[in-house]
C-alpha cells in the first residue's frame, strides 16, 4: 500500500476528523473510500455492475403495455 500526502487548510482537517468521528471512521478511510470509488473500484460499484449484468441477462418483462396491478390483485383478494 503507498502512502499519499495532502496539503489541507487546518480548519478543514479539523472539521473532516470531526465528521469522521461522528461516523465512526478516520479521514484516512474516507478518503481511501472517496478514491477508490472515484477510480470506479468501489464494492458498491463492482456489486450494481453485477446486479445490472444478471438484470440483462433475465426475459422477465412487464411487456409492451406495462403491467395493471391492483391492490386487490397483488393481496390476492
């Protein structure tokens, strides 16, 4: 892992620790965080892309027309 160095206004790292402690993690994760979905290497992201890809890969359709639900219909009475 490489180490990176910021130069930040002292006000401002004061507020972002004090924002990532209300959260309960460190600037040093946030950032890492920020980055790494910034690159586009995110879980999150690496998990839609999985979702999007089994998403295409379905024939379920609501067809042409579009489905008509109805209350009575979706609680079967």
């Amino acid at each position: 892992m490489s180490n990176l160095t910021l130069s930040l206004d002292e006000e401002l790292l004061r507020r972002a620790r004090m924002r990532a402690l209300e959260r309960g993690t460190s600037v040093n994760a946030l950032v890492r965080e920020y980055l790494e979905d910034f690159a586009g290497d995110s879980p999150a992201r690496e998990g839609i892309r999985e979702f999007l890809a089994l998403a295409r890969g379905t024939s379920a359709s609501s067809g042409a027309g579009g489905r008509a639900w109805t209350r009575d219909g979706v609680h079967g009475r």
